[in-house]
C-alpha cells in the first residue's frame, strides 16, 4: 500500500515545486513592474492558479477606506460589493491590514465565530488567506486569496506568498515614490510656471484667465477664480476641459449664485479663511445644494466627482476663492492637493492684490492727468496753437506734458516736456513741472531765464525723474520765435513752399542736471510757417532707429501744408503713432498767421 502511495506523494511533490517556481517566477515578475495596476494584475491573474486558489484579490488602503485594486474569480455581485469598503469596517482584510500579520479564516463556523457580520455571505463557507503588503514597520494593503472549503497550505507555500506580499509591497512602494517625485517635479513646475504669468501682466482678467487655464488638465477638470467685491462673488476666470461646458459653468454660477450664509463653497472658505476638501461629490448632495430642478440637472451635467476650495488670503485679509473640480472617476482631491493648491492661491492672491492696487492708482494717476493737461490751448491775434496727446497703450498715464501761455504783451509762450517714467510719480512730476513753468513765464518769459530758473530749482528739489523741455517764446512783432531746450528732441518747422526741416541748435542737458546760464536761439517764423514740437513717444520706435522715425515724421509734417492747424496736428499723430508702443505721444503745433 506505501507503493501505491509513493507516486501520489512525488506528483504532489511535483506539483508543489511547480507551485512555488511559478510563484517565484510571478515574484521576479512584480519587480519590472511600472505601475500599481499592473503589480495587482501580474499578481493575481497568476498566483490564484499557482497554489489553487479560487479567487485572488490585491487590496490596498487609501487612508478611511479600502480598495481592491484588482482581482480574479470574484462574481460581478461581489466585485461591486467589495470594491472599496471602509478600513474601519470589522473584515479579515482590514484585521490584516492593522495587524501586519497573517489572517487565515476556515469555513462557516469560523468566520460565524470571528466575523459575526459577515455571516450569510456567499463567501464565507471556504478558506480565506489574507497576507499583509508591508513596508517596513506598516502595511499598506493585503494579497487575498479564497478557497473552496477547507484548504490547508503547504507551509513552503506559505513562506513563498509571504516573499510575493513583500516583492509586491516593494513594487508598489517603488512606483508611489516615483509618482510622487513625479508629481511633486510636475507641481514645482506648474507653480514656477503660474508665477511667472501672474507677473508678467497687471491685467487682472488675462492673468487670472491664464492660470485657470494653466490648471487645466493637468490638475484640475475645472477650475474657478473667485474674489469678494460689494458683498458678492465676482467670478474672475473659468476654464474647463471641455470647452463647450465653460458656457455652462459660467451659466451656473451667474444663474444660481450662492448665498452669503451658505454652509459650503467659496462663501464658506471665505468666512472661515480655512479650505474645503470634498473627496467625492454625490448626488445627494448635488440635489441638498440645488436651488431648483434646473440648477441641479445643470450640476448634474457638469459631471462632478471631487472637488477643492482654497482661500485666497492677502495680508491676513480673505478676497475670495479658488476651486478645483474633478469630473474624472479616478482622480478624487486629498489633503495634498489642498496643500498644492493653497501654494498656488498664495500666489494668486498677492497678483490679484497687486493688480488691484495697481488699478486704483492708475485711476488715480489718470484723474491726475486729465486734472492738469489742458482740454484745449489758446493762441494770441498773431499765432495759432494746436495739440493732441495719446496716453500709453500699456499703462494709460505717462509723464508727457505741454501748454501754451498767452501774455498779456502779445507775446506767446509755448512748451512742451516729458518726465521719464509713468504712473501716479510721472503724473504728479508732470503736474508740477506745468504748473512751475507756466508761474516763472508769467514773471519773466525769457526762455534762457525760465530755463535757469528750472534748473536751480530741480537741482535742490526736483523729483527723481529726469525732465526734458523745449520752451519756446514767440514775438509777433519780429517773426521770431525764441527757443531754449533742455534735452528733448527738436522741433520740425513747416515754411511755405519749402520741404519740413528739424531745427538745429543748442541742445542743453534735460533740467536740473546742470546749473548755470541756458542758451537760447531765434526760430524765424513767418505768415503761413508752423512749428512742430512733439515727445519722443512720437519717433521712437523699438525695431529701428530714431532716424527713420524722424524721417517718417518729415513726410508726415510736409503732409500738413494746406490743412488747417487742428486737423495737420490730429492727423500728424493718427499716422505716426506705434499703437504697440508703451510711451505716451504730445504734439503742439505753432502757426504764425498774417
């Protein structure tokens, strides 16, 4: 009978080191790996056949839950059924889970015994092995395996599955730390990236647009930018990764705004200042939110899975939100996501401030501007004045300034000056040098002595800016104009009959620079002659060289014979001017008439 017995015993004892060479074999394999579903596939659509099993599941758990990650032999009822499930659920998985050890539950009366809620599954009437995926002093998940009724291991076996769990807890700590460096790499970029475009512009809406967009797929389905302004949610940016549902978010939010009081979203965070994590959106809570059946099939359309608010904090002071929407099943928000996004709204929010602030002054600076420049200048009997300014394209306030002065003597005082620089500085420099010009003309308009003058005062209490200015003094009685310039570019002179010539003469250092007597020269100007002075705004040009510019406004200045003042000067800047230029342009015209 013990011979009989001898061929059974060496065919299971073939069959076991089949066994453990094709685990071992499925262990080597778990080592190339590059992903977690491909270690729980290579795991379990192997090892169930290699020890018998009829069912292989890899398990792992994702902070309150547990999720199978992949499985072989479950039905498609307890596939739904033990897809994700919480770890604080009483199972043998989560016992191992916690423990680190193995668990091994062998049939009904043991599981009744052990797991008392579990009775009256399909399951419980076999053996259930459970192995822990540890990873140095904790476990990350289980390898289970399920067998029909009783099935005792073979404690090589045994040995073998536990090298498996360990190869696999390896792999899959491998491949998570490489998606983390990854993903930290990715991020480090992105911030560097949304950085640079929330610097590179003072335009709120492009700059907010932009990093919406740059948030999009990468981290988010859908972003949202949201600031508090008058007690409402201004919605800055949207952007989405279709773009056919842009419209329907914009929709959502303009349709169905959130009340101030509300318990969740921007609202919240920005009463709270602290961010709001929601791992998954339900539908339940889709319909507890909606304010009307159309609100919610709009929520519904939208497809939300998982989403995030972060606060948008400046100087201690909450402006609003940032949200963060997924609309994919496997990409669901956690606590390092928030972290990653308050990096961002951090960012965010200084650019938002900034361009803010930015916005006031320059609505200041322009109340400033539009305060000091003349609306209109006033000639005398003898001569005509025109002009016409452009402001910046980029920033609409610049340093160019000009005026004309008719004196009570018939004389005429004209100028024309740029402060280098803009701004709310640029536009008060300007408003002061106009105002300080115009008071010295008034007592003595002699162009060398109001130029001295200048001079000594912006030496001791100019402002830091560099100042040019052409000042100009006409004298009917002689046909003369006198001119004295301090470091700006010449004015043209348009003679009857003759071509348009730049004047040529002393050319001084702008004012303040040096103190001492100014020279002054004397500009013939007949009847019918015109004096063109312009600001540099008007020539300059940042593909080319300033003497293509004048020659451009030679042309431009011989197209003015026969036109009236007015319409010489208007058109002189509509055709000159560099709409992507960011200087501003003046032009003041004197004509002799007679």
């Amino acid at each position: 009978m013990a011979r009989m017995d001898q061929p059974s015993a060496a065919l299971d004892a073939l069959a076991r080191i089949e066994a453990l060479t094709r685990l071992a074999r499925v262990t080597a394999e778990v080592g190339t790996a590059d992903t977690v579903a491909a270690v729980a596939e290579i795991v379990t659509s192997h090892v169930a056949e290699a020890v018998g099993a009829t069912v292989a599941a890899l398990a792992l758990r994702e902070q309150d839950e547990v999720r199978v990650v992949a499985a072989c032999g479950l039905s498609a009822k307890d596939a739904a059924r033990w897809q994700t499930f919480p770890f604080a659920a009483p199972t043998p998985v989560n016992d191992c889970i916690r423990s680190g050890a193995r668990i091994v539950v062998t049939g009904a009366a043991d599981f009744a015994a052990r797991y008392p809620e579990l009775t009256g599954s399909d399951d419980i009437d076999r053996t259930l092995v459970t192995i822990p995926l540890r990873v140095t002093s904790r476990s990350i998940g289980a390898l289970v395996l399920s067998f029909e009724e009783s099935h005792p291991l073979d404690p090589a076996e045994l040995d073998v599955l536990e090298i498996l769990a360990g190869s696999c807890a390896q792999a899959i700590q491998r491949i998570e730390a490489s998606a983390v460096a990854a993903r930290q790499t990715a991020r480090l970029a992105f911030l560097a990236e949304a950085s640079i475009e929330l610097a590179s512009s003072l335009d709120l809406a492009v700059t907010t647009a932009r990093v919406a967009q740059l948030a999009v797929p990468s981290f988010a389905d859908w972003c949202a930018i949201d600031v508090v302004r008058d007690g409402r949610i201004h919605r800055l940016a949207v952007a989405h990764v279709d773009p056919a549902k842009v419209e329907l978010a914009v929709r959502l939010h303009e349709r169905w705004p959130p009340a101030p009081s509300s318990d969740a979203g921007v609202w919240r965070v920005v009463r709270t200042g602290q961010s709001e994590l929601v791992r998954e959106v339900t539908d339940d809570m889709l319909a507890a939110a909606a304010q009307d059946e159309e609100h919610l099939q709009v929520a519904r359309e939208l497809q939300l899975r998982s989403a995030l608010v972060v606060p948008l904090v400046v100087r201690d002071r909450v402006i609003g939100g940032l949200t963060w929407v997924s609309t994919d099943e496997e990409r669901r928000y956690d606590e390092d996501d928030v972290q990653f996004a308050e990096h961002l709204a951090r960012r965010a929010a200084t650019a938002i401030d900034n361009s803010e602030l930015h916005s006031q002054t320059l609505e200041a600076a322009v109340r400033l501007q539009r305060a000091v420049l003349p609306e209109r200048v006033t000639g005398t009997a003898a001569f005509e004045v025109a002009h016409d300014y452009h402001p910046s394209g980029r920033t609409a306030v610049g340093g160019d300034f000009y005026d004309a002065l008719p004196l009570e003597d018939g004389r005429l005082a004209v100028f024309i000056g740029d402060v280098m620089g803009r701004g709310v500085s640029a536009a008060a420099a300007m408003a002061m040098m106009r105002a300080t010009v115009r008071a010295f003309a008034s007592v003595d308009p002699t162009p060398s002595v109001v130029m001295s003058k200048l001079d000594v005062m912006l030496s001791r209490h100019g402002p830091e800016q560099l100042v040019t200015l052409l000042y100009a003094l006409a004298e009917p009685g002689e046909d003369t104009v006198w001119v004295a310039n301090a470091g700006h570019p010449p004015p043209m002179v348009l003679r009857r009959g003759r071509p348009a010539e730049q004047l040529a003469f002393a050319d001084g250092p702008p004012l303040g620079v040096a103190v001492g007597v100014r020279e002054q020269t004397a500009v013939p100007l007949h009847p019918g002659d015109t004096l063109v002075t312009f600001t540099d705004g008007l020539v300059e040009r940042r593909d080319e060289g300033i003497d293509a510019g004048l020659e451009r406004l030679r042309h431009a200045v011989d197209a003015m014979a026969g036109l009236s003042l007015d319409a010489g000067v208007g058109g002189l800047v509509r055709s000159l001017r560099d709409e992507r230029s960011d200087d501003d342009v003046a032009v003041l015209g004197l004509r002799r008439l007679g």
